[in-house]
C-alpha cells in the first residue's frame, strides 16, 4: 500500500468519502504493477497514481459511479486500445483494479 495514500485516508474529516483504486492484478506491460493505489476525491483531488492517462482516467469514472452507488466493484483498465496509443501511452497491458468507497471514520467500505 502507498504510504500517500494510506495517509490521505487515515486524515479523512468526519463524513468525507473519497474512492480507492487498487491495482489487483495486470498482464502484460502496465504503468505501475499489482498494489499501486490511487485514491479520488469528491472534489476532484487524487493522492497516489496507477499510472495516470487515460488508464487512470477510465479509473477515475468509474470511481464516481462507486462513489454514487457505494457499491465495491472491479474494472478492468484496457492499456490496449487506440485511444491509449493517442494518449501517448504504449504498454499495450491490461491492469485489473478493485474499487471501493473509503470514509472519514477510515473504515473501508462504509
């Protein structure tokens, strides 16, 4: 677990939530490996990165739909496809991500 994002999480204020990303598993070549952790804010903000682009950005969206739902899901993050290669990003991998609500009391999940 990244230490930044470990850390944004514990200073979480009382009734904030924010969504964490953990990378659970990848194939081929990725930006970043199983265990990197990006964590989003309602506002906008981030702490930690699974590689940035628009791999991170398709992290990003369905962030906001756990985040509006609550409901822990996995995605997968396609590193494969033309939009990646327009984005400048050339691994040609597919990272597994694990999505789910954190709280300002630091309980994952609620």
């Amino acid at each position: 677990m990244d230490h930044k994002v470990t850390r944004a999480i514990l200073d979480l204020t009382a009734g904030e939530e924010a969504a964490l990303v953990t990378v659970i598993s990848t194939r081929g070549s990725t930006p970043r490996k199983a265990g990197a952790q990006v964590l989003f804010y309602r506002d906008g903000r981030s702490v930690g990165t699974i590689g940035g682009g628009c791999g991170e950005a398709e992290a990003r969206r369905t962030a906001w739909e756990v985040l509006r739902t609550r409901q822990p899901r996995t995605a997968r993050v396609e590193l494969t496809h033309e939009l990646a290669e327009a984005d400048g990003m050339v691994c040609g991998g597919v990272m597994e991500v694990f999505i789910e609500t954190v709280s300002g009391s630091g309980k994952v999940g609620e």
